[in-house]
C-alpha cells in the first residue's frame, strides 16, 4: 500500500501504523470521523468520500480547510516555500534570524503558510505551542532546508491531500466530543488521542479524565470504532487498557521509533488497535494477518484514493 504522507508533520503521526490501521476498517457505507485529526495521515488514507475530521488544533484544521477552499495551492505553496526558503538561506546564525521572524509572525497573524514553513522548518518534524498558544519548537538547523528537491516533496504532498479532501469532508476545531456523539450506525469512528496523563503541549494534553469521558462515549457509540493506544513498552504496561479497554476487540503490534535523531535512539512500544466490530484477527498477535475480505476492502480504497489523485 502506498501511504500518501501529509504537509504538516508532527511527533505522533501515524504514517508506518497506517496499512494496519487500514486493514482493520471494517466496511461501511457512512463517513470516517476522526475526532484527534493530528496530520491527517489516517484519514487521507482512508479512502472515504465523506468525513467529519476535528482537532482542538485550530491551526491543523484552518490549514486543511484553506486546502479544501482553494486558498492554499501547491502553485502558491511552491512560490511561498521558495522565497521564504531563499531568505532562510541567506540569514544571519545559519538561518536562525530569519526562522525567528517567521515564528514571530505565526504567533501574531496565525498564518497557516507560516504554519506549514515552520513544521517543515522546525526541529525533528515536532509541532509543540506553550502555555500561550505560540509555536515552541526550535529551528532545525538547517539553513539550506527548503532546497529544490525537499520544496517539491512538499508541494506534491500539499497536492495530494487537495485531491482527496473533498467537498464533503467537514473539518472542525472541536473537542472530541461533539464528533463522538454524532456519530451514527453507519460511520466508522478512528480516535487516536494523546496519551493520557503525559502533558504535550497547550493543544495536546490528555488527561485521565478525558480518557474516561472517551471510554463512555465510545461505550455508548452506534458506530463502530478504532482506538489507538499503547499496550506496553519495556518499563511499563498501559493501566488504562485494563481499566478500560480490555472490554472489547484489541489487537497490537510492535512498532519502534526514535526519539531524537540517533540510531542508539530506536525505542519500542507495543502499539494496540481497540474495536468493536468482529474482525477475523488473531488478537495478540504482534502484527495482523487481515482476512481477504479485509485485504478486498484495503484493495477498493487504494484504488479510489488512486482515482482522486488522478483527476487532478
Ligand atoms: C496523537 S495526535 C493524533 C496523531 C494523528 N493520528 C497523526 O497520525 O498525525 C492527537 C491529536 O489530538 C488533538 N487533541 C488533543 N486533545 C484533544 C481533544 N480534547 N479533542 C480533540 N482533539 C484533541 C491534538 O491537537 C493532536 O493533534
């Protein structure tokens, strides 16, 4: 499966979970709604032709929305990208004084162009605000960073997601909430919220709390759902999945990752998918071996994403 990779970019996006995640999305004939949207990454590969995609990340949201209005081009990415690219380049400390200006403009006009240049721009692809809502992750050093090849890369991915956001997808700045309770029998709900507990940032904190306030809405749903979550990793197991999440399907996987650029870095964690729908899937199994039915499924929404990128 090619996994089409969004714009923006942040610490928890799930592009190397997304063919498992797909493979377990159960056929329905309603809308994908994903209420903790982060980068999109799940829900552009989904394959769905209606959506209802929330964040309390205004700036994810207004950034996809300008997309889906025509505000934001890839025509218009490329030229903003290159010039901003070009004073980067030729800026006093490698490139600092001028990330400084553009994250000091962000925080004052909120311009999602801004947005884009400083998650591509910031250090390790982390999207973070502080305590007031402005942007709090570090330049990444990097003075020649929008460099032909890598503005390209860019504008490619802007112009994948224009494809397949369509005019039915309804993006929100909203709590999880409201989007779990609308919900009806026939959508698929993917939840993918911050860990809880662990706070991450002014938008991205989650607390016991809302792990709770998730679990009934997700008890009391006619749709059906996925939850990703933790299981365990070598120090610790994730207590919510007893407290909760035992009550219905779970699956999981390994999965590693780095925190920090180096090799020595490389961590695992066993990353669990949580349903509620039947799904033929050894449970437990460290990596799922879908059903035919499943892989059919997968096949017809690679071939839709596919045909919307083609149109273009
Ligand atoms: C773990 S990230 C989702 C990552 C996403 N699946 C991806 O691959 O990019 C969680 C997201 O939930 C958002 N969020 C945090 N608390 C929220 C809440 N109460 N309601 C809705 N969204 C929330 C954060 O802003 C963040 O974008």
């Amino acid at each position: 499966m090619r996994v089409i990779t969004p714009p923006i970019k942040s610490q928890g996006i799930k592009t190397k979970l997304v063919p498992w995640i797909q493979a377990l999305v159960p056929s329905v004939s309603g809308r994908w709604i994903e209420p903790f949207l982060g980068t999109g990454v799940v829900a552009f590969n989904s394959g769905f032709k209606r959506a209802l995609l929330g964040d309390t990340n205004p700036h994810i949201i207004n950034f996809y929305k300008q997309i889906q209005q025509g505000l934001i081009s890839p025509a218009q990415v490329r030229s903003f990208l290159e010039s901003e690219g070009e004073y980067l380049r030729q800026a006093d400390n490698d490139g600092y004084d001028y990330f400084t200006i553009v994250k000091q403009r962000f925080n004052r006009l909120y311009d999602p162009l801004d947005f884009l240049f400083l998650s591509r721009a910031g250090f390790n692809g982390m999207m973070r605000f502080n305590k007031k809502g402005e942007w709090n992750i570090p330049f990444c050093q990097k003075p020649e960073r929008f460099a032909r090849a890598y503005v390209t890369k860019i504008v490619n991915q802007v112009h994948d997601v224009a494809c397949l956001i369509q005019p039915e997808w309804e993006f929100r700045i909203s709590s999880f909430e409201s989007l779990i309770l609308e919900a009806d029998v026939d959508d698929i709900i993917y939840c993918d919220p911050p860990y809880s507990g662990r706070y991450v940032d002014y938008y991205n904190g989650g607390t016991d709390e809302d792990e709770a306030r998730l679990f009934e809405l997700l008890s009391a749903t006619k749709a059906k759902f996925i939850l990703s979550t933790w299981h365990h990793n070598d120090y610790r197991t994730n207590e919510m999945i007893d407290l909760y999440w035992n009550r219905f399907n779970l699956v999981t996987r390994d999965h590693f990752y780095h925190s920090g650029g180096k090799i020595e870095n490389r961590k695992s964690i066993v990353e669990a998918l949580v349903y509620n729908f039947p799904a033929n899937i050894r449970q437990h199994n460290h990596g799922v071996i879908p059903k035919p039915e499943q892989l059919v499924l997968l096949d017809e929404r690679a071939e839709y994403i596919a045909e919307q990128l083609c149109k273009a």
